[in-house]
C-alpha cells in the first residue's frame, strides 16, 4: 500500500482534503479511503491511464523558449481531485456573481459619466496612464451594459483557510477548456468514484457559453451566426479556442475569414460566399483587434471591426476596453469599487494590497521589499512579479529601482501560505501548492462554473502554478454532501 495518510505532513498549512491531525476532511473521507486501498501497480496503471487519455484527447498546452520557439506539451494533470463542499461553494459563487456585477458597472461608468471618479472614490490618474484604457471605448453601450461576459477570478486560500480574490482576469480570459478536459479524464480513469458522491457537473459550460453570447446577436433571429475569433495555431491557447468552437457548434475563424462591409456589416468568407456574422467571441487582444482603431500594423484583426461594433451590427465578447478593470492596481479599488456601486461589503476579501502610487505605501513596500510580492500592473502568467522572501539582494535593488521610476505601474502583497492539497510524486502524494481559476459568464443571468480549473505547482515548495512555469491541473469537485 502506497499511500499512507499517516506519512503525509500539513505542517500548519490549510490542506484542502487532509486536517492538521492527519485525518481526511469529512468530504474527502471515501476519496482518501479508496486511494489508501490502491497498490503500487495500480497507481502506476491510474496516472499511465490519464497521460494515455489527454494524448488520446489531443489535450496541450503551448510554452515558448528562446532555444526551441513554440512548443506544444501535453496537458501536465494530477489524478487527485480537489474537493470543495456546495455549501462553501454556494458562497464563493454569490461572492463571484457580486465581483463582476460591480466590475461591469465599474467599466461602464468609466467609459461614459466617470461618476467613481468625480466622487473621489477611484482616482482618475490611474485611467491617465492605464495601458487597457480605451479611448476609442468612451461613449459605446454594449447590451445591458456588460462589458466582461466571460470573467475569469483567481481565488486563493491562505494557510487560515480563508478565500482571497488574487486577481481579476476580464480581457480574454483561458483555461475553461483544460476544467472541462480535466473532469472528462477523471470520469474515464476513475468511473467506480464517481459512484462515491454526487458531483455536480460542469459540462454544461460550453451551452451556457454558447446562449449567453447567442443573446448579444443584434439581429433577434433564431439561431445567429456566433464565431470564436483566433490569433490562429501558435497561440498559446489555440487549443482552447478550437475546442470551444467545437463543443458550441461555431466556426473557429481569423482575423483573414472576416470582412466588414460600408455598411459596418460583419460577413464571414465561406467556399459558398459571404455570410453574415452576429457575435464574435473574440480570443485576440484590443490593440490587434482592427488595425483601423488600434495597431495599424495587425495582421491578426478586421479592418472596421471597431465601427461595426460601435454601430450596433455586430456583438463583441469581450468588449474591446473590458481590460481597464484587468489591472493589478485597480484590483486593489475593487472593494471600494464593490461598495460605491452595490453599496454592500466584498463577501470574497480582497488580498492586502499596497498601492505603490501612494507615497506612504511605496515607501512601506521598499523597506519590507524582502518580505512581499510585487507584481506589476498588467503582466499575467505570472511573469515580471518579484517573490520578495525568494529573490536575491540583487534582484530586489532592481525592482526598488523599478518601483521609484514608474510607481503606478506596481503593486505589492504579503506573500501568502497557499493551501496545498495531496499530489501524486512518483507513487506518494507530497503536499503541493494550488489556486483556483472559476468561470463567470454574464448576460441576461450570470452563472459561475460548478468549480473551475484548479491549477497545482508541481515543484516543491514553489507557488506559482502557471503551467508556461512548470505548474499542473486536477480536477475540481464541488460535492454536495446532502445529496451523497
């Protein structure tokens, strides 16, 4: 018998499945019972099963080297599950539906009346010198007034159990496809667990994607022309914009398939000849998004993309400048932000953050650099941030030189204890860091993702879970424990 409970050490941290004294949480008892019974060879025929299906399942991820350029990798996956109970679910969901309502709001007030603004709530400079404001924005009405249809918040717990927002992603956010991917491979793996809880499904995604942007469809006919809208194949998340097309039913198309007429209508080029196009679920940055509004020289958008959607001819999600509130400095407004427009307190906390624009606090962060995470305002992935405990003497005189040349530019948290969960290490489980990324959709109704794609830094001791940095995925299970 492979793994033993008994051996796996917490150490003070929040384990997501096993409690301080070594004992499984109460939802992830029949889990830790069934993989306590597994032998050494039947582990090995487990984690060979799940490798065989995501490269059965054409399930990659693309990462780029100086050496090697693109490079496409075969999903890195963990067979043990990350277990979350519908009753503390029910209120990260509420929590999530309240978060992106404001920061619509947020977004639509910013590119019409700048009420927050005007009220010295949120402080103008920032939209002065934000890099995802958009000027070519100011004045448009996107339908209901939704700008991020499809959110994508980072959650994190600290090692007191307590769940923090890290961070917003509304531009164009990735990973949906690898959540739905990852629950396909555990049910060919691990059909007989299934039969252990009442799981609730997530495979409703791709329909309720589809409807919410079917809805956007200036034209109210029955089934409009939606297309997802790709960079194309060496994109790190072609993957993703593939199979979501396919899983809706839509045409995956470039920037080169898409012609916009005199008349600001959208046509798709089709071997039968033109057809019209009512939404694009575009998977491109603005800045390439039409070289007539934003770079002149894309290759990747429509000339006249912008004035079809101003226009009213043609839907956009996300809508080009939803990014503005997809800043690592405006996250740190949000509670304010949640406060000024819904009058009501965050029920998902915020990290403590420090606004290096503000004198007192730039200064705070300078002399504790060695002990906190600065991260700049607009890079994902988890580059260009500094892990303050972790960096050299050098490295930290570097970003105090970076901090005191563009302070807006930066922010600064305290390094938190994410909570780990078991993972399997050759033919153990060792605790490993996670986080976890839900799905928002917002249209008519907004619904959140039963779970979402918990993201797993396979290094030891490391937590940063991006898989471009050596980070893995399991599959997340929101158990309702009165229907098990």
């Amino acid at each position: 018998m492979t793994i033993r409970w008994g051996s796996y050490k917490v150490k003070g941290l929040y384990d997501e499945l096993i409690r301080v004294s070594g004992k499984p949480r109460e939802a992830a008892k029949p889990l830790c019972d069934y993989l306590r019974a597994l032998k050494d060879k039947e582990i090995v025929e487990y984690k060979d099963a799940a490798e065989l299906a995501i490269r059965v399942m054409g399930v990659t991820f693309t990462v780029y080297t100086q050496e090697e350029g693109s490079i496409d990798r075969a999903w890195p996956f963990d067979i043990i599950p990350r277990i979350i109970t519908k009753k503390e679910w029910d209120r990260i969901e509420q929590g999530l539906i309240q978060r992106v309502h404001a920061l619509n709001l947020f977004i639509d007030d910013i590119y019409h009346k700048q009420k927050i603004v005007k009220d010295k709530v949120f402080p103008g400079e920032l939209l002065e010198d934000s890099v995802n404001f958009r000027k070519q924005c100011i004045g448009v009405n996107p339908p209901r007034g939704v700008w991020a249809h499809i959110c994508g918040s980072d959650l994190v717990r600290d090692k007191d159990g307590t769940v923090y927002v890290l961070e917003d992603n509304l531009r164009v956010p990735s990973g949906v496809s690898y959540m739905l991917e990852n629950r396909l491979v555990m049910k060919r793996v691990f059909p007989d667990l299934f039969e252990h809880y009442s799981i609730l499904p997530v495979d409703e995604y791709p329909s309720q994607l589809y409807d919410m942007l079917a809805e956007l469809s200036p034209r109210k006919i029955e089934k409009p022309e939606v297309v997802v809208l790709t960079p194309g194949i060496y994109n790190s998340a072609f993957f993703e914009h593939s199979y979501l097309a396919q899983q809706m039913g839509c045409e995956l198309v470039q920037g080169s398939d898409l012609y916009v007429d005199e008349k600001d209508v959208v046509y798709m080029r089709t071997v039968e000849g033109l057809s019209r196009v009512d939404v694009i679920y575009r998977r491109i940055d603005d800045l390439f998004l039409d070289p007539e509004a934003f770079n002149p020289d894309s290759m990747l958008g429509v000339p006249g993309l912008m004035r079809a959607w101003k226009a009213g001819k043609v839907a956009l999600a996300n809508a080009p400048g939803a990014g503005v509130a997809d800043d690592k400095v405006v996250y740190s407004y949000v509670p304010e932000i949640i406060k000024y427009y819904l009058n009501e307190d965050p029920i998902i906390p915020n990290v403590p953050s420090y606004r290096c624009i503000n004198k007192d606090e730039r200064d705070y962060v300078i002399q504790n650099i060695d002990k906190l995470v600065v991260k700049p305002a607009n890079e994902s992935g988890g580059y260009g941030m500094l892990i303050g405990p972790q960096a050299s003497k050098a490295e930290r005189e570097k970003f105090v030189n970076l901090i005191r040349r563009d302070p807006r530019n930066y922010m600064a948290q305290p390094l938190l204890t994410l909570s780990t969960a078991p993972t399997l290490v050759d033919n153990h489980v060792e605790p490993r860091h996670l986080d976890l990324r839900p799905f928002i959709l917002s249209g008519s109704t907004t619904k959140v993702t039963m779970g979402g794609l918990t993201r797993v830094a396979l290094r030891k001791g490391s937590t940063v879970v991006n898989s471009s940095q050596g980070g893995g995925s399991k599959d997340t299970w929101i158990v309702d424990m009165e229907g098990s």
